[in-house]
C-alpha cells in the first residue's frame, strides 16, 4: 500500500448543500423477488406487464434532478 489509511467516511459537498436522500435496497429476498428500501418501503422487485417494477416506480417517485 502506498501507506494512507483509507477513508469510510464519505467526501464533503463541495458546494455546502447537503446531499439528497438516496434510496437504496436495505434487504433484498430473491426467492421472494421483494426488497425493502432504506426509507421503510416494502414492494416487488419483480418485472410487470409495462417492463418496470414497483422498486424501479419507488425509485423513478424520488429521483432528483442530474446536474
């Protein structure tokens, strides 16, 4: 190693805004296809009829705008 520690914390916002909440998966069960979201929500990570599924809509409810 070239003898720095490595970081677990996260970079510092440059611009001083807080970063916006970012749902990720906290538990995911394949047999199941569920998964349960860091925010508290629970659905299917299963494929419908349109080619998306209730995570992929989650997700899609809480994106934010890319810089």
């Amino acid at each position: 190693m070239n003898g720095r520690p490595l970081s677990l914390t996260r970079p510092s916002v440059r611009n001083g805004e807080p970063e916006p909440f970012r749902h990720v998966i906290d538990v995911y069960r394949h047999r199941d296809q569920t998964i349960t979201c860091v925010c508290g929500w629970h659905g299917s990570c299963a494929a419908t009829a349109t080619g998306g599924s209730d995570w992929t809509t989650h997700l899609n409810q809480f994106r934010t705008k890319r810089k």
